[in-house]
C-alpha cells in the first residue's frame, strides 16, 4: 500500500515519468532540486514564464504579488497561489491547484486538481490528484528526537530520511487542523477526520476517526 503505483495516478503531474523510476514515491524527493530546474528549462516558452530565477509559471496561473516564492518552484495551468503563500523552493505544483493564504510548501509535489486552501503547512511531501488538506491541516516532517524517518505499515521502511511528512493518495481528504506525523501514508481515497493525530500507514478507501477507529468505506 506504500508503493508508488498503489497511491498516484502518473497521468495528473508532469513529474510522472521522472516519479515513475522510484519503487517508493519518497525517493523522489531527494533530487528536486536539480530535477525541477531541468524540467523547467524544457517547458513550452509560449505557456510557462519564468516570473522569477528558476520559478515558472503558466500564462492561465494565478499568482498573487504578495505570495512569497524562492525557487526552484513549477506552478501548472490554472493553478491559484493566493496572497501571503509562502513557497520556499523545491516545490512542483500541479495543474488547476490551490495554495492559500498563510499556505507553506516546501521540497513537495502536489498533483493536478490538489487543494491546500488554508494555514496549511506541507514539508518534504507528495499529495495525489485531487487530495485535499483542509484548514489548517499540517504535515509534520521531522522526528523529535531528529532521528531517520521510518514508514511503519505492516512491514517497517527505513527510508533514511531525516525530513519525511506524508505521502497522501489521489482523492483523499485529510480534515481541520489534523497533523500528518512523520512517514505518514494516507491510501487513495481515503479520509481523514479533522483534529486527527495520524501516524502510520492509512489503508485506501478507509476513514480515519479524530478517536484512532478506522472503518472501510462502503
């Protein structure tokens, strides 16, 4: 449930086929780097500008002038960058998406149709197509004690990672104010109550009660 092909649909990021060479989709995140710049310097000049030093935009994108973006950051067509987003580099934003006010992103990618409307904080992540965090819904990336991140379903994985938030599935919806520890997975389709305490790897097509219970979705 923790694979790459278990959680994405490719065809909705223009990250796909670089995704793709990855068993695990967060072994994608430790080349954004220097793979974001290189995908942007082949982007179709006549659709994507570069407002900024390595940060393209799409002609159809909305972005605020008070929203805060360090390179190297991708924006898609049609997405809204609000006022007061903060985009801290590394950052590759689908098509038709939503980074909202107070909105944090950084070394992440976000699939088409993605939603992070409000005091979302998203470090070190891959949120699906069409996944949905609701106000104030945050990803937690680091360990207390500063420790590799481990994702912990049935089998535990050693990712060695010391900054690992969520890795979260086309079409889920994780509520208010809920916390994503580190090495979280939430499965396709899955939801999340608000004001959940998440750990541990979520099952797709499942609900996550704010009390630990877990049911299957009809």
């Amino acid at each position: 449930m923790v694979k790459t092909c278990d959680l994405f649909d490719l065809a909705h990021t223009l990250a796909g086929d670089y995704i793709s060479s990855f068993g695990y989709p967060w072994e994608a995140l430790k080349n954004l780097k220097n793979y974001i710049p290189q995908l942007g310097k082949t982007l179709d000049s006549g659709e994507y500008i570069e407002i900024l030093p390595e940060v393209w935009a799409h002609k159809t994108a909305s972005v605020s002038t008070a929203a805060n973006i360090v390179g190297p950051c991708i924006i898609g067509a049609g997405t809204e960058v609000r006022p007061c987003a903060y985009i801290r580099g590394c950052v590759l934003i689908g098509e038709n998406c939503v980074v909202g006010n107070s909105t944090e992103l950084k070394n992440v990618i976000l699939f088409d149709f993605v939603q992070t409307p409000h005091y979302n904080y998203v470090g070190d992540s891959i949120l699906g197509y069409k996944a949905h965090m609701g106000a104030g819904a945050v990803t937690s990336n680091v360990k207390a004690d500063k420790s590799p991140v481990a994702v912990k379903g049935e089998t535990k994985i050693d990712t060695g990672l010391k900054k690992l938030g969520a890795m979260i599935g086309d079409f889920a919806e994780v509520g208010c104010n809920a916390v994503l520890n580190p090495g979280t997975v939430v499965g396709r389709n899955t939801n999340i109550y608000p004001l959940s305490f998440v750990r541990g790897v979520i099952p797709p097509d499942s609900i996550l009660k704010n009390d630990g219970v877990l049911i299957k979705k009809n």
